[in-house]
C-alpha cells in the first residue's frame, strides 16, 4: 500500500504513531541538500556509489545540515508533537546506493535508546525520490502501542544487528511511504518501522533527525557505540532540567 502527500496531522501522529508525508522543504532546499550530501561524500551525484563514511551527526560539523535539521517546517510540526520545549538530539543520514542489498529490519527505535522517560519524535526527510523500488520508509499503523521484544537478526544482509522477531510483525499491515524531494514524515519512538534494499539503479537519500524534551535524561553509560554522537541542541523554547548539559551540543560556523 502506498501512502500520497497529507499535512501534518496531530491526531493521526497519536492514533496511528505517526503523520505524513507531508509538505516540507522546496524542491530548492531539497535539492541543496542532495548536491551537498553528495559533495561531502565526495561522490558525484551523477554517479552514485557505496561509501563507508559514517552518516550520523553531520549537523555537528556542517552548518547546511544543522539548517536541515531545524528546518521551521520540522520544528513547527515537533512543538505540535512535544510542546513548546525541545531538543534536538540526533541526526542520520539513510542513504542507499544503487543496488544496495542491504535492509533494514522491522523494528522500534526505542530498543536502541537508553533515555529516561522514552520520549522521541522523529522527522525522516526525502532529499530524493523514495519508491519502493529504491527501499522506501515502510510502517506498520498503530503499532506504537506496542511493546515488542527484538532479537539477533542473524542476516549477514540486515543493517541492523537486532530487529523485531518475524512472528510480531504483519506484513499485509504494511505501508510503502513513498517520497517526492523534500517531503517528510514523523513517526514516535515506537511505530514499527524499516525497509526493503535498493532493487533499482535510483539512490535513495534521506536523512533523519530526533527530537526529545529537556526532562529526558540520556544513559549514555547504556550506550553502545559512538557516544559523542549524540549531543543536544535547544530549538525553541528553554530547558529549566539542565540535565544533558554535559553533551550540550555547539552550533557549527560554516
């Protein structure tokens, strides 16, 4: 089932865990971002292919990515989620080369995050065609009620080292959220969520950033990998918890 552009809507975020696609950034911005993923990659964008470059916290270092990741249209629809209060925490981009036989497995972001209460919301942004062809964004409605246990994948072709166990999931549920440049859709830290490889010659680029609340608290000493990844950004509003101060995250320059 493939889903077409909608506005953000709150009550579907909180019925179904999440809202969207919806219209984000201008074909413009969109097509900004691509030149200058590719760019730092140092790939051209007219021949795409696998790197090995690590795509996390890019809006630490580079000031176009911090501006994608506070994109007004993406922290007005977060104020609506979270309140007038948040924090950015993390940003990833989820790129697919042609012919990537890499997936990503059926899951729930919250399995990865030790943070204290689970609160996220994010914002996964197109920067390119997503199809199902290329490994579009899939969800399952109205699974972020759930509570699910993950386990080893045990797939040498699986992004993902751990993933929902098969018999949870139901496929005939399954939405194919294909993507025009530039739409975004939100989704809470427990909606199933994952996707199938690159099957085509198109390179699937989006990028993902996750906002919270000043209460949340993150155990970064439950934290496997890159710890200095994760580093908070106030985005509107003020933080009267003062309890991630120590990974408060700077503003790049340029």
């Amino acid at each position: 089932m493939i889903v077409a552009g909608t506005e953000f809507s709150l009550e579907r975020y909180r019925t179904e865990g999440y809202s969207g696609p919806i219209a984000g950034l201008s074909l413009e911005e969109a097509e900004a971002g691509y030149r200058s993923f590719f760019e730092t990659l140092g790939q051209s964008r007219h021949r795409p292919g696998p790197t090995s470059a690590n795509l996390s916290a890019w809006h630490h270092r580079h000031r176009w990515a911090y501006d994608l990741a506070t994109h007004p249209r993406i922290v007005q629809a977060m104020r609506s989620i979270l309140g007038p209060d948040i924090i950015l925490w993390a940003m990833h981009f989820w790129y697919k080369e042609p012919r990537n036989e890499k997936f990503i497995p059926w899951h729930q972001d919250i399995n990865y995050w030790p943070m204290e209460p689970e609160i996220n919301a994010t914002a996964w942004v197109s920067l390119g065609f997503s199809l199902t062809e290329n490994g579009c964004l899939r969800v399952i409605p109205g699974t972020h009620e759930l509570d699910a246990e993950h386990t080893s994948m045990n797939d040498g072709t699986s992004a993902f080292g751990e993933g929902l166990r098969g018999d949870l999931v139901d496929e005939s549920e399954a939405v194919d959220v294909e993507m025009s440049p530039g739409q975004i859709v939100f989704f809470n830290e427990r909606l199933f969520h994952g996707s199938n490889r690159n099957a085509s010659d198109i390179p699937r680029v989006a990028f993902s950033v996750r906002y919270t609340t000043p209460e949340v608290a993150f155990k970064l000493d439950d934290w496997g990998g890159d710890k200095s990844r994760i580093r908070t950004f106030l985005v509107s509003g003020e933080d009267r918890y003062r309890r991630n101060d120590a990974i408060r995250g700077v503003v790049p320059n340029e």
